[in-house]
C-alpha cells in the first residue's frame, strides 16, 4: 500500500486537479497489485470518491475523526461523518495530531474504536521524537504506543487496521531513516505483534513507513521484508513523484 497525507494544503479545486492526475497516472502506470489510498482534507472527500470512481486501485481517507458517534463538538467531524462520503480510511493518531492537539493513546485507543465501528479503516501511526530514540528508548516508546492504543482489541478488529511507522525526526525534514533503521523497527512491531496475537495476524498486518519517503528512496525502502508501503507527506502533493513511489511496487 501507498498512502497520501495531504496535510492542510490544496484549496478545493486544487485538490481536485492534482487528484485527477494522480488517477489517470496510477490507472496508466501502476501495474503490480499494490493499494493506494489518497487521504485528503475532508472538504475534498466526497469529491475524489467520485472521481475514483471505476478505479480499482485508489481509495479515499480522512485525516482524522473524533472518538465520539455525534454531538456538541463545534468544528470536529465524526467517523459516521466520514464514512458517509464514501471514504474508507481514517489515519489516527498521526505524530503532528499527538504534538500540536494533545493526543494520547488512551483517547486514540477510543477514536480507533469509534472508526472500526464505523467501518473505517484506520491507518494508525506510531514512532518516536529524536529524543526518544537518542535516549535508547523508542522501542519502549512505540510498544507503549501499540498497547494503549490498538493491543485492546481483539483478532478480528485488530486485523482491520493498517500500521505506519514514523520517525518523527524524520517526517518533513528531509532525513529519511536508513533502510537497515526502518526494516529494525518494522521487524519489531511485527514481532510484537506475532507476541499479543499471533504470527498470522502478524504477517497479514499491513505495516508502513512514513518519513520523508520519495521517488529515489522507496524502492530500497519497500524491498525491507517488513516494509509493506509508505505513508507520504510532501511527496503526495506531486503526482510525478508520487505516482513514482506507487511504481515502486511494480
């Protein structure tokens, strides 16, 4: 899988030309069984579900939902909400919403659950601060993050999710981890995972890397044997370089 984050960028029209590119291009260009998903701001989701429309490949997603079903929650939109245009993903949990909102594992523990409940497919991140991982402590970090937020759930559920790891002293910054880094921790979430299920669940779980990925850097990123795609940021926002990185499945 390859994943868009378009962030807060692209007014409506704008959204709607890039995505129209990215379309065409994947529908021309990507030829291995590879699944993209385009998450986008939420003026722009029922549109591109309506131009995704006949294409196999590209799915839509959010970027964000509240962890309640409805209510006096001026300026927030719920998985209902989401789901309701069409939309199929949701990323939860993404390192610039735990820094600049607050958000904690226990309340990304519930949006996830208000998202599966609402048949949508969460996308959710995990990673450490350079802090963290100068301090030797980041796989501590991210098995915390795990359990508090998604290790509640049973088998089933929990099959539903979508994994991306990201270093966030790597996301925007233009420092990518090295292959041998993002393949050590991908192989750690797996395994943790093997551990709280099974190794089954574990090697059906989709698991991304998001940081500061781009066309010259994905190939040796998607060949790590527990790399199983990227969460793009800047790069999603140019359909040459992006389509270049869904390409580097075929």
């Amino acid at each position: 899988m390859v994943a868009g984050n378009w962030k807060m960028n692209l007014d409506y029209n704008e959204g709607l030309s890039l995505f129209s590119e990215v379309v065409n291009m994947v529908n021309d260009e990507a030829t291995g069984s590879q699944e993209v998903v385009v998450c986008s701001p939420f003026i722009h989701l029922h549109s591109l579900v309506q131009l995704a429309k006949g294409s196999a490949k590209v799915a839509i997603g959010a970027q964000n939902a509240h962890q309640a079903e409805s209510g006096a929650y001026t300026g927030e939109i719920s998985a209902r909400q989401v789901k309701s245009t069409g939309a199929n993903y949701v990323i939860l949990g993404h390192s610039e919403r735990r820094q600049y909102f607050g958000e904690t594992n226990a309340l990304l523990a519930k949006k996830t659950d208000t998202a599966l409940a609402n048949d949508l497919k969460p996308i959710f991140c995990i990673g450490e601060t350079l802090q963290e991982r100068e301090a030797n402590v980041h796989f501590d970090i991210i098995k915390t993050q795990l359990v508090e937020g998604v290790f509640h759930l049973d088998a089933a559920a929990f099959s539903k999710l979508v994994l991306a790891y990201e270093p966030v002293w790597a996301i925007g910054t233009g420092v990518t981890a090295t292959s041998d880094q993002a393949q050590e921790i991908h192989a750690f979430i797996r395994k943790e995972i093997a551990a709280k299920y099974d190794q089954g669940v574990a090697d059906a779980t989709t698991i991304l890397y998001g940081g500061s990925c781009n066309p010259k850097n994905a190939n040796e990123l998607f060949a790590c044997a527990d790399i199983d795609g990227g969460l793009i940021g800047g790069a999603s926002l140019k359909s040459r370089d992006f389509t270049d990185i869904v390409k580097a499945f075929n």
